[in-house]
C-alpha cells in the first residue's frame, strides 16, 4: 500500500462488540504478502441480513451467490478474501466460492446457503482453491481479533482502515450499530461501493432490514465516485444478530425503527465518505451540492456528471477556481438545464450567476477556499424543487502511479 492518504481520519474509531458477531483474520495468501488477507466472522442463530450488491453485468460468482443469500433473510458467517476479486473466472471462480461455503457450513453446522462470501482484488485470476482451504482452516483455529484488525484484512490499495460506529435506542435497549468497509479506487457504485459491512445487535425482520439498507444505500454509498468506474465486486452487507433484546422490528412504524434506520444511514454515510478521502492519490474531499433541479434524481445526476469530470478534479487538484469546467458538466449531464438559469459557488462564494460572471468578482476568497483539503461546490439549477449531494475527490498524478503498476 502507498502511504496513508493526506484525508485519513487521525485514529480508528473505538468500536463496541456488537453481540453475536466473533471476528477471526487468517493469512491465506492470495498474493505476495506478509499480511492477513482472510477475514472470517461468526455470527449467531437467527442473525438477519440484507445487502445491495453491484450492478455491473460482469460481477463475480460471489456476488451473484450473496444475491442468493439475501433473498433468504439469513446469515451464520461471512467470509472476505483481499488480494483476488474472483471476478470473470467462469466454473473454475464458481468452484472456489463453493469449496469455502462448503467448508464453513460443515465447521459451523449450518445451511451452505447462509455462509456468504466476498472477495476483492485483481480480475481474471482464479481464486486458489489450496490457499482459501489453507486460510480458512487457519482462521477457524485462530483467536477472535478487533475491528480494526478486520477492517485492515479486507484491504487492498487503501491506505487505512475504515470504521465507523452508531446507537439507537429501541423500546428500553441501547443498540449497538458497527461497520467496516474497503474501497479506494474503481469506485463509482452503482449500488454500493467495493466491500462494506453492517453489523447490529437488534432484532428486525429481514425486509424491514432491507428496506433500512437500500434507503440508506441511496444518499450514501450510491452518492460517491473517485474515478467513475463500478466494480465487478461491489457488495454492501448488514447483519443483525437480534442479541440486544429489544422487541422484533416488523413493520417501519414500529416503536424505535425510525432510530435504527437512522443510525445505520449514519454509518454508511460516514464510511462513504472515509472510502472518497481514501480515494487513490486524493489529496482534497469534494463536496457537490446541487438545487434547483427538475427532480432528486435529476439533480443527482447533474452532480455525479460533475464530480466524475476529469478536468474538474483536476482543476480541483491544481487549485484552479475554474468554474467554467462546472458550467460545462452541468450542461453534458443529458439533464434539463438552462445556462442563464445556473448559479455557481465555490465554498461560500458565489462565482457565477444568470449564465454571467458575477459583477465585482473576487477569486481571492475561492483561491483561499481551493487551497485547503474540503472544497465546497454549489450548482442551481434554477429550474424546479430537486435536490441532492455527492461526494468524490481530486485527480491527481497519484492516481495514475497506482492504477498503472496495480498488478505488478
């Protein structure tokens, strides 16, 4: 891994265990390295689950088999493998993930289809069979680890480990909400955003989980990108153990389910924005807010459209109040849009406005806003009620020094 990313938060976070869920980290050795890059975590009878996976038409056989395993509502283990996606490697990747369902499900005792499996790294490589059967034995004898040992685990080109805690309160118990996530580069999710994991001591039914999760995963995981690319591997996960005794949560007016589904979009959002300010070479966070748009999802779009146009990262890089760049994705967002409508900020200066320059501009304040590592950017549309926020970072050298040696 390169060195730690100039955005890294200054600490991982203290993490509470979360009741039913036992974290084990094993060495397997996908690649060359003297590392753990097996993640192995336990977790109770009658752990509920539900996740999003990519939508990306060339996933992995993992992915396509966790797809299986959240439409069952059930979960006793997830494996995460670091170093080899198993992606577009046919029978012979299928194999792989079957062999380590296999082997879980006897050690544990459980259904095949309640062990899921993740796996993150190069494509087109074969997982190997010997080294995931080697590293799993290892794991099922190893002592239980931290969260950030198993945040460290699921890595690959990150440059820190990533977790972020919640709380809700449901009827007269406390939960607990805990995740873990990896992603750096290929991020541009059109779901989630590579590997991230849930996990709750709270009792609630499948669906009510799953309704919680892809609300959450909307305004989150799917309102980030770094380099506008959708991972084969892309896999969000949340697990409850229903260890903390509250009341089963049945329905989305239940008592406390408002908190829960508010607690987990805390902790999505915060790994989201952890896996931008690890984004490969980034060296400032970008925030891009628009309004005025015809519609949310318009909006949305008009934002990613901005946030993944290399001459504005790298504008962004170079510390260049170029708002004509903005002006441009704005308008090849395929959108509703009207050029003397638009109104552009930079941080809490307006530059552009009514498809002019504003009278008097001062760049100085901009400049001054550019130099610092959270850039604010502001876009009206003018036109309507829409609305929304993404999140990405700069385009810098970095990038291309990482993604040009990735395999070697």
């Amino acid at each position: 891994m390169n060195g730690t990313s100039p955005l890294a938060p200054t600490h991982f976070p203290d993490l509470p265990a979360i009741a039913g869920v036992t974290l084990r980290v094993a060495r397997a050795r996908y690649k060359n390295w003297d590392r753990c890059d097996l993640t192995y975590v336990e977790l109770a009878e009658g752990t509920a689950v539900a996740g999003v996976t990519t939508r990306n038409l060339c996933c992995s056989t993992e992915v396509e088999m966790c797809r299986e395993g959240i439409a069952r509502g059930s979960a006793r283990a997830l494996i995460v493998n670091a170093g080899n996606s198993n992606a577009f490697t046919g029978y012979r990747g299928r194999e792989a993930v079957e062999l380590i369902m296999t082997a879980v499900s006897g050690h544990l005792g459980c259904a095949k289809e309640d062990v899921f499996v993740c796996s993150t790294g190069v494509i087109g490589v074969p997982l190997p069979k010997d080294k995931a059967r080697d590293g799993l034995a290892a794991a099922f004898e190893a002592s239980p680890c931290t969260w950030e040992e198993a945040a460290n685990t699921i890595l690959t080109t990150d440059t820190f480990a990533k977790g972020a805690m919640a709380q809700a309160v449901i009827g007269d118990r406390t939960v607990n909400i805990v995740g873990i996530a990896k992603g750096s580069g290929m991020i541009a999710p059109d779901m989630a955003t590579m590997l991230a994991y849930v996990f709750t001591d709270a009792a609630v039914e499948p669906a009510i989980l799953q309704a919680m999760l892809s609300s959450a995963n909307r305004d989150t995981f799917n309102s980030i990108t770094v380099d506008s690319d959708t991972s084969t591997s892309d896999t969000l996960l949340v697990f409850a153990t229903a260890k903390a005794g509250n009341p089963i949560i049945r329905r989305m007016d239940d008592c406390g389910a408002d908190a829960l589904a508010a607690a987990i979009r805390s902790v999505c959002r915060d790994l989201a924005h952890q896996i931008v300010r690890d984004g490969e070479g980034a060296s400032k966070f970008v925030a891009i807010s628009v309004t005025g748009a015809k519609s949310d999802s318009s909006a949305k779009r008009i934002g990613l459209a901005i946030a993944n146009s290399p001459l504005v990262k790298t504008a962004i890089a170079g510390e260049d109040a170029n708002w004509g760049r903005v002006v441009m994705a704005v308008g090849k967002a395929g959108e509703p849009a009207d050029r003397d409508r638009l109104a552009i900020s930079f941080g809490d200066t307006v530059v552009a406005r009514d498809g002019l320059p504003v009278d008097g501009y001062d760049e100085t304040p901009v400049a001054a806003h550019l130099k610092g590592q959270d850039i604010r950017i502001h876009v009206d549309i003018g036109l309507g009620e829409g609305q929304a926020t993404v999140w990405t970072c700069d385009l810098t050298h970095g990038y291309i020094s990482i993604n040009a040696d990735y395999r070697s």
